[in-house]
C-alpha cells in the first residue's frame, strides 16, 4: 500500500503541532505543581510514533509504559474492546497522561481510563494526536489535542490500515 499524495498533514506540520502539544503539557504541569513525575502510557501500536516524538518534545521528565487494546477489524470498529496487554508498574498515586494515536467513537480510550481509574492514580489525564469527534459514541474528551478531524480513515505517523502504513512519516486519507 502506498500513501495518497498529498497528506492530510504532512511530516512538518505532525512535527510543529506535536512540540506545540509538548509545550503545552509541560506549561500545564509546571502549573498545577505537577512537573516532578510523569507517567505516560501509550496505546499499542498506533501511539508509538507520536510518544516518541512527543516526550522528547516535552521539559517535564517522563517514564513510560504501554497498554495493548483490541477491538477494530478494518476500518470498522466492533464496539468492544479487549486489554490484551497491561503497563507493568501500577499507576496508583501516580501523575499519568494516557497517550492515543486517534479517538474515535470513544470506546477504547474509555474503557482504558476506566481501567486506570480503578487503580487510582493521583491524576489522569488524556492526550490524543487526532479526534473525530462526529463519530464519538461514548462520551470521553481529550484534554490535549493534536488535530481536530472530519470522518475520514487515516493512516500513517504509526496509524494503520490493516498494520501497513504506520512508518510513512506523514498522515493520510486512506486510499480508496
Ligand atoms: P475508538 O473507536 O475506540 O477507536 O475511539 C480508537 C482506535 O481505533 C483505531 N482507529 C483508527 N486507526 N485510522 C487508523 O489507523 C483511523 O482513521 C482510525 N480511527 C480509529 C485506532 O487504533 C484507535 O486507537
Ligand atoms: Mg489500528
């Protein structure tokens, strides 16, 4: 599969948007008295490009973690989502921002934050690099965002179309 020319957002406007969104993050922690110990969990696969970018982006010191969620087949989404793999530390009193590549209908992001929740951490928050807030289904709301999109299957910067595309450096409209 090959990119549709030309992006939804090229490689340079992914690179400023994410170090704006850093930045962001970090004014906000400076804040709220919050800059000492981040905890970012990324969602398995499609966050992984943006992560990369984004913490090296940031002031703020961060440690990692991932979680795994499944539920899409294609481009539609199943409605239910499964946690195949969990972050090995506990978040429990932990300050965490929950790293997703897109939001869609809300449902893996909430289940997530859900999950999360339960175990208490000190403060959760949720970043998302996209959001078609059209499609949403359950109500979740980022408090950090990339871009703001129509309904529209993209696929590169680590999103996917069936694994295939998530090393082309910019995003694009799934070629029909
Ligand atoms: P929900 O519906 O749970 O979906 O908010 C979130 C997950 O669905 C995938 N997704 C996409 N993946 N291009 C992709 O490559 C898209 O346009 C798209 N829309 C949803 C994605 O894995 C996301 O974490
Ligand atoms: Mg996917």
């Amino acid at each position: 599969m090959r990119p549709l020319d030309p992006p939804l957002f090229s490689a340079d406007q992914i690179a400023r948007r994410v170090v704006e969104l850093a930045h962001e993050i970090d004014a906000d922690l400076e804040a709220k008295g919050r800059s000492g110990d981040l905890l970012l969990i990324a969602v398995l696969k499609g966050s992984v490009v943006f992560v990369a970018d984004l913490m090296r982006g940031m002031a703020t010191p961060v440690s990692i973690e991932f979680i795994r969620a499944r539920g899409y087949e294609g481009t539609e989404s199943s409605g239910n989502v499964e946690l195949t793999y969990l972050p090995e530390q506990s978040v429990a009193g932990r300050n965490v921002l929950l790293v997703e590549d897109i939001l869609d209908t809300g449902r893996t992001a909430d289940v997530i934050l859900q999950r999360l929740r339960a175990e208490g951490p000190a403060h959760l928050a949720l970043c998302a690099l996209l959001d078609k807030p059209s499609r949403r289904e359950v109500e979740v709301e980022a408090d950090y965002v990339g871009f703001t999109i129509d309904d529209f299957f993209v696929v590169g910067y680590g999103l996917d179309y069936n694994q295939q595309g998530r090393d082309w450096p910019a995003i694009h409209v799934l070629p029909e």
